[in-house]
C-alpha cells in the first residue's frame, strides 16, 4: 500500500495532543489509497475537485467525512450536496447563499469556513481579515431575519504562503489565529480554525490550528 503509516501515526499524536483534527488530503490519489488509510482508522478526507469526490464518495464507505477544500464553484455545489461534511473555501456571498439552496433542497444544514487570504501570494482566494469580519455580520444578519438557515459558519481556514520561511509562517498563522480568537471573543459562535499543510502543520497547530490538511506526508507527493 502506498500510505505512510509511520507518518500517518505521528500525525495522529501530533494532532491529538492539541485535540486538532487531521484530514487527509487525497485529492488525485487513488481510491485503493484512502480506502489503506481508512482501514487504520481515518475518517476524514479532503478532496479538491468536484467530480472527483463525487466519484470516489459513490465507491468508498458511506462513514466517510468528506471535506471539500479545492476552490468551489457555485454552479458546482448541488453534486456534493447530499453529502459533503465540511466545505472549507467560502469566498464569496453567492457561493454561500447557492450552498444553503442545495442543503435546503438535501433538507441538511451544511457547515462551512470562510477562506481568509492570508498567504503573500496575490493569486491565492478568500476574504481579507476586514472582509471576513463585515461578511460573518452580514450572514448573522441574514440568519436573525430568517434567511441562509441551511448553512453554519463554523470557523476560517487559510493556506500560508508557499516558504521555507519561518518567521513568515508564524506571522501568517498568528494573524489567522488572532482573527479567529477575536471573532470568537466578540460572540461569534465559531470551533474550527483549519490551517496547516504537510509542510507546515506542526508550525500551524503551535499556533492554535484544530484542523490540518495533510496530503504528501500520508499519500506521498503528487505529480
Ligand atoms: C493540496 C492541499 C492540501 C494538502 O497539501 P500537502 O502539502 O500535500 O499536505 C491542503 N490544503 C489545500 C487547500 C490543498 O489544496
């Protein structure tokens, strides 16, 4: 099987220690290696594309928590509907009010993170942190008047700047964390803040990440 085993178990303690959750990015691996990792226990998984996840969904077992981290476009939410257990990358108003149409048509209510930019990286989506705050009042405004009752806000998720550099990193992560303690603070009913990556997941749950996504350290790299 082509799943690290050892560094699945590291992983495990790793997150486990700060009571974080790991989901294991398999986006472009195939079914027979989550169905590996699967059987050591995992139940989260991470997948980019669409049609991808849906095809893999219909074959793996049903007690998967299947969560979509890719860009998510709007006409595409009604595929992964019925199904999905977290959708990381809100980014706009539009993508948010077409989810709670498809989860209201799946009479679900699906939880959802809005994507802060915080990379330096300009070509990255999501919201600035003024953004993010104005956007989450606006949805509790929405949600107090009885619309947008088929979605929940349950945290942010970033992706930190493609670096070895350290210092960077941590700025990247404390500000990320900051505006997820704030908003917290200031009665906004959030639990997840999903950052970290293979690269940097270790750095990321220091700073007070509960959800990493890791692909290469588990399913090696991708080509
Ligand atoms: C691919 C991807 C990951 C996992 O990346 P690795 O470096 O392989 O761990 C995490 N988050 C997002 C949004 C991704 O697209």
């Amino acid at each position: 099987m082509s799943v690290n085993e050892k560094n699945y178990k590291t992983i495990l303690e790793k997150t486990a220690a700060v009571k974080a959750t790991l989901v294991a990015v398999s986006k472009i691996k195939p079914v027979s290696d989550i169905k590996a990792l699967y059987n050591l226990g995992q139940r989260d998984f991470g997948e980019n594309y669409v049609q991808e996840l849906v095809e893999k969904a219909a074959v793996l077992p049903e007690d998967i928590r299947w969560h979509f981290i890719g860009h998510l476009q709007s006409n595409k939410v009604k595929y992964i509907a019925p199904f999905v257990h977290l959708i990381h990358g809100v980014d706009s108003e539009k993508l948010l009010f077409e989810i709670d149409k498809q989860a209201q048509k799946n009479e679900r209510v699906i939880d959802c993170l809005l994507q802060v930019h915080i990379a330096q990286e300009a070509t990255k989506f999501g919201f600035d942190e003024e953004e993010a705050r104005i956007f989450i009042s606006g949805i509790q405004g929405y949600q107090q008047s009885g619309s947008l009752k088929h979605v929940r806000i349950r945290g942010l998720m970033g992706m930190a700047s493609f670096t070895d550099d350290t210092h960077q990193l941590i700025r990247e992560f404390e500000a990320l964390s900051l505006l997820y303690k704030n908003l917290r603070s200031g009665n906004v009913n959030i639990d997840i803040l999903s950052m970290g990556m293979s690269g940097d997941y270790e750095l990321a749950l220091r700073y007070g990440s509960t959800m990493v996504r890791v692909g290469s350290l588990l399913f090696g790299a991708r080509v």
